[in-house]
DNA sequence: ATAATACCTATAGAAGCTGGAGGAAAAGAT
DNA sequence: ATCTTTTCCTCCAGCTTCTATAGGTATTAT
C-alpha cells in the first residue's frame, strides 16, 4: 500500500495532480485508510505511470481515457488505440509542420537588427509589417 | 471611424478578441459613439495588426506589452525590442526540439503494432513501458 | 415604423494542471 | 503517552488566451 506521495515519488506526478486525474476519472477513486487519506496499490501505479507516459507524449485526456478503456476489452482488435496513436503522431507532426516557419522568420527577425534606435529597429518593423516575411503563418 | 466588426474583418481579430485586449490593456479603451459603441481610427487598425501578427508569431501578451511599450520611444537603442525577439526564437526552437523526440518514438510506435488484440497491442505496450523508448521525453 | 443586423456587458468554459488556506492524520522522537 | 514535524485532506482560485453564450440595446436598411 502506498501513500499519495510515495505514489506521487514512484512516478513523477505531482500530488494534486493525481487528485486531479481521480477528479476526471482517468483515476478510480482510491480506497482510504481509517482517517480519509487516500491508499494504493500496484496496479494504481502502473495506471498512472501509463498516463503520465501518454502525457509525455502529449496525448490528451480524453486519449488517455479512451485507451485505458481499450485496454480492460484484451480480445477486441486493437485499431482504435492503433488509430489513436497515428492520430497523436499527426498532432504531433502538425504542431512541428506549424512551427517551422516561426522558427524561419524569427530567425530572419533577429538576424538584420543592427541594434541601433527604435525607430529604425527592424525586429518593431518587421512585426508591423507581415509583406516583410517570407512565408504564411 | 470603425466599428468593431469593421476593425475585425480589417485585422482578422475576432470581435471577443478585441474586446479581451483592451481589457487586458493590450488596446487603449476605444472611443464611443453616443450609443456606448466602439469606434477605431487607423491608428487602432496598425496597432491591432501589430499584435495579431506578434501573436501569430508565438508571442505572448506580456511580450508584446513590451514591445508596444518600447515602440513609444524612438530615440531609444533597441536592444531590449531584439532581446525579446532573440527570446522568442529560443522559445519555438525549444518547443520545435521537445517535439522531435515525440515524433521519433510515435512513428517507432505506430509503425509496429500489427493491429492484433487489445493484449498483443505494440501501442498500449510502449505506453506501459519507458523503457521501450529510444529517447528520454 | 419595422425588421434585420451589429453591438453592449457580464459571465462561464476550455486544458491541464498548480498553489494556497485552514485543518486533520500519521510518523518519529522523547 | 506526549510532542513535533511531516504528510495528508477538501475546497477553491488562478494560470493563458481566447471563445461562446445570454439577455438586452443601437444602428441601418427597407
Ligand atoms: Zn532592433
Ligand atoms: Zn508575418
Ligand atoms: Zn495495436
Ligand atoms: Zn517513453
């Protein structure tokens, strides 16, 4: 039987946000000791260690919480956690593919400033200006 | 003189988006017509644009605070206006190079599952396990 | 004059936590 | 057994940047 915070210490997540995942369901509600603190078990610990995984990799809550459920039905196919997964990998690809372009004109930005006064300062220019840049954002 | 809707279509900054601003002190509180509306002049329209293409930028709305603040002194040396720019690049550059770890083990993770049962499932099993992964994240 | 459109304020919700206040329980020291 | 320290409890507010109602008023077009 753990603690909340041996819990917390076994896998990383901070204290209220294991009370925050059982406030969302991705946690069951834990049992209690005889004075209300809340006790658990292995099983809660590889529970949460899958979510804070999944959280690493930047699934959502929702994600998580639909494969959890996939994951208590062991002789159903398994498309839909397959499928979630390629979806995250889309977000993940996006979120990159959306950058990019920040990460080229910022550099074009701070690359021509010869630091002198603002009003001749090129990054003030530049963001009143979009014709400045060289792409769509 | 524009309305607010005018001054959004203009910008492409929502009419909710506007108002947020200026009660976040990003717009200076608009004049009103003899009906308690909001009515803009160009000015309002050039500095709007200026903090829709900071935002699309990735600033956020302190920095652009600042760099409002700092437009007002042309006889200042800018450094501090390119400081934040520098900071800003970093800041997409950080979150570009936490996300490319993130897709390297996505990809590892969706090309593998031969899309069996839920138990057999090569998803749910690198979710379980860290140590599947080739990166820390 | 009437109808349609655009505007107003105030408030809540989204995502995923994080921190604090005020108080009770558990654990270690004496 | 008592004292002190640490850990835990619940409830609630705040972060960030908007966005979306709800209920009501102003402006514009016919
Ligand atoms: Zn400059
Ligand atoms: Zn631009
Ligand atoms: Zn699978
Ligand atoms: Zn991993």
């Amino acid at each position: 039987m753990l603690t909340i915070g041996e819990l917390s210490r076994a896998t990383g997540v901070k204290i209220p946000t294991i009370r925050y995942y059982e406030q969302m369901g991705l946690m069951a509600a834990a049992e209690r000791s005889g004075g209300n603190q809340r006790r658990y078990e292995s099983q809660d610990r590889e529970r949460l260690s899958f979510i804070k995984h999944a959280r690493d990799l930047g699934f959502t809550i929702e994600a998580i919480r639909e494969l959890l459920e996939l994951s208590g039905h062991p002789n159903r196919p398994c498309v839909d956690a397959d499928q979630i997964a390629v979806r995250q990998l889309e977000i993940v690809r996006d979120k990159i593919a959306k950058l990019r372009p920040l990460e080229k004109e910022l550099e074009r930005i701070t690359a021509h400033c010869h630091g002198d006064q603002i009003k001749d300062c090129y990054v003030l220019q530049s963001l009143a200006n979009h014709d400045m840049c060289e792409s769509e954002h």
